[in-house]
C-alpha cells in the first residue's frame, strides 16, 4: 500500500514537472548545460577582467537578455518561425546594405548600426536569417535538392557573406557561409559537388589572397605559419597565448591565479583569447571538462535535430547546432595558434551580448523544434 502510494506521488510529480516545462517549452537537459557554461564563463571573465564588476554585471545583463529572448523564441511554433524565415532574411539583407552606406566605423571596420540608444550589428541577425531562409527554401522541394536549386540556395548564401566580408568582418563571415554550407550538406549535398567546390576555392587561392585578402588578412596567415618572425608585433597575439595554455599545465594556476592575463601579457583576454585565460586557470584538466560540456551541448543539438518531424526543422535544428561547433574550433584553433586570428568569440564564454543573444536565441529555435514536435507527438 505505502509502495502504491510512494508510485503515485513519483508519477504526480513527474507529470507536475513535464507540465511545468512544457508550458515553458524547455528541454531542461540542454537548458541545464547552457546554464552552466554562462555560469563558468562569468567566473572566467571576472579573472580575466581583474575583478572589474563593471564589465562583470554588463555581461550579466546580456545573459538575462538572452535568456529571456530565448524563452520568448522558444514559446513559437516552427512552423510560425518558418513563415517569417524569408521576411527575416529580406530584411538583413537591407540592414548589410545600410551598414556599408551609413555604418559606424570602428577599429577600421564599418559593422554597426547606430540608433541612438544602442548600436548593434546586422550582421549578426544573418546568422540566423541565413539557416532559416534556406532550410525554407530547400524544404519546399523534394530531396536531395537538384542542381537548379544548389545554384540558387549558393546564390542567397554568397550575398550576405560577400556583404559582411566587405565590412570587413571575416569571422562572421565565415560563420554565416557555415550556416549556409550546413544546410545545403543535410539536404544531401552530392559529394562530387563539395569535391568540386575544395577544388575551384584551391584553385581560386591565388586570386583570393592577391584581390580579395586585406592587408592585415594575409599577415594573419603569414604570422600563423611563423608568429616567431615578429614576436612583437603581428605574432605577439599567438605566442602570449600559448605561453598562457602552457603554463596551465595539468591542473592549472587556479581561478585568479594567471600571470599571463593579470600582468597584461595577454591581448583581447576578455574576448576571443579568453579560452588562454580558461586554460591557464584551469589546466588541461579544466579544459577537458569544458570541451565535454561542449560536446554534450552539440550531441543534445543533433538529437532534437534529428528527432525534428520535418524537413525544415531537421535542417535548421542540425544547421545551428554544427554552426555552434565552428564558433568552438575556429576559437580554441585560433587561441591555440593552429588557425589565423578572425575574431571569433568563445561561445557563451567571451564578452559581448551580441554574441550571447544570437546563440541564445539559436538555442530558443532548437527547444521550439523540440517541446512542441512532443506536444504534437502526445
């Protein structure tokens, strides 16, 4: 009798917290690991500020931001999401043309739309627009998309990346370009057309680095094959950041234990170097915790993905989840001295609310895709 009574109130309460996040259209797994590397990345940029509160409660201000937005975005059908996708694409599109005509330049680069108020970046609603404007294109026909349809859905993703790369911005770009590609390689891209496409881009090499590269682009490159030629001044970014990864050794220096930051060795720690600070804190052991939090963070992305009940949210779901994985490695990459500096933050890690609030809300479509595919399923 107790054990029947003890079954009861376990199947009461399940049932209380399944309608709890249903209503709220959580998957609690993801919104969990997502908690928790906010919380890690505010205890990282705290250090790697030197204790500025400041900057500390700003970031935190863009976390509860993009929090909210996420919850908001996650209460809207994907279906409702797929009707606006070609309007939202419409309109970045008009905002990259109204950056490069009446931007605000900043640090040489014309990125940002002032309003008054705030200022933001367009470039960063394509890449969101982008994914969704071509996995509702693409799902308007059958798969695997013919030939007509690639050069079409290749078309609306060289428009915004050629147009965020004459900003120039070159890791969004390449950000924006990766949302795209993925979602062309889940609708089942020929295998003999991305061989094609490696083949004419090596080929295209030459003229890329000679017409297209900006001075500094080609010194980034030339500086990762060599950072040693110029210790202080084009490849003095790499080299404090291995020093900083490598003086973490296996344990660490411990949370506001690291020299290369607090000293001011380190450039740009609080943005895209601070994956160095994490690893000179934390060692190689911190760093593997935070790659498997990652991980698990892509894995939960691919299995709402995969479990989408149509063409257009498996496309969209598997195209912002890979797109995630390419912020990870292009960072860690670049901090690490394997990939030329781009600019690319740490997801979820780095400052910058522009940033937080794109992934977020990214993370709001996945849970959208997902809680409301079970609401249908029951």
């Amino acid at each position: 009798m107790i054990l029947d009574q003890e079954q009861s109130l376990t199947t009461s309460n399940d049932f209380i917290r399944k309608k709890w996040t249903y209503r709220l259209h959580l998957d609690i797994p993801l919104f969990v690991a997502l908690l928790l590397l906010l919380v890690i990345g505010a205890f990282v940029l705290y250090s790697a500020t030197g204790g500025n509160t400041a900057i500390l409660t700003r970031q935190l201000t863009h976390i509860a931001i993009a929090i909210i937005l996420m919850l908001a975005i996650a209460q809207i059908r994907p279906q409702t999401i797929q009707f606006w996708s070609p309007w939202l694409f419409i309109v970045g599109i008009i905002l990259l043309i109204t950056v490069l005509l009446v931007g605000d330049i900043g640090k040489g680069a014309q990125r940002w739309l002032n309003l008054g108020v705030f200022r933001f970046q367009p470039s960063e609603i394509m890449k969101l627009a982008l994914p969704m404007m071509l996995a509702w294109y693409i799902s308007e026909f059958s798969l695997p998309p013919t030939g007509k349809r690639i050069l079409t859905a290749v078309f609306m993703l060289a428009v915004p990346t050629l147009l965020v790369a004459k900003q120039p911005d070159l890791g969004t770009a390449l950000l924006i370009a990766s949302a795209g590609f993925f979602v062309l390689l889940l609708a089942g891209l020929n295998w003999k057309v991305i061989l094609g496409v490696i083949v004419v881009g090596l080929a295209s090499a030459p003229l890329i680095w000679s017409y297209v590269l900006h001075d500094y682009q080609r010194g980034r490159i030339l500086t990762l094959l060599n950072p040693g030629d110029d210790p202080l001044g084009s490849g003095y970014h790499i080299i404090q950041s291995t020093i900083a990864i490598g003086s973490g050794s296996l344990y660490g220096k411990g949370w506001l234990n690291g020299t290369q930051s607090h000293l001011d060795f380190l450039p740009e720690r609080s943005t895209d170097f601070i994956f160095a600070v994490f690893s000179e804190e934390f060692g190689f052991l911190g760093c593997l915790l935070l790659l498997i939090l990652y991980l698990y963070i892509i894995g939960r992305g691919l299995v709402i993905a995969n479990q989408a009940q149509d063409t257009f949210s498996r496309l969209l779901a598997g195209s912002l989840t890979l797109t995630f994985f390419v912020y990870i490695f292009v960072n860690i990459g670049m901090v690490s001295g394997i990939l030329p500096v781009v600019g690319v933050p740490l997801p979820l890690i780095s400052y910058g609310g522009t940033s937080i609030v794109t992934l977020m809300m990214a993370f709001g479509i996945l849970m959208s895709i997902h809680t409301h595919r079970r609401l249908i399923g029951n």
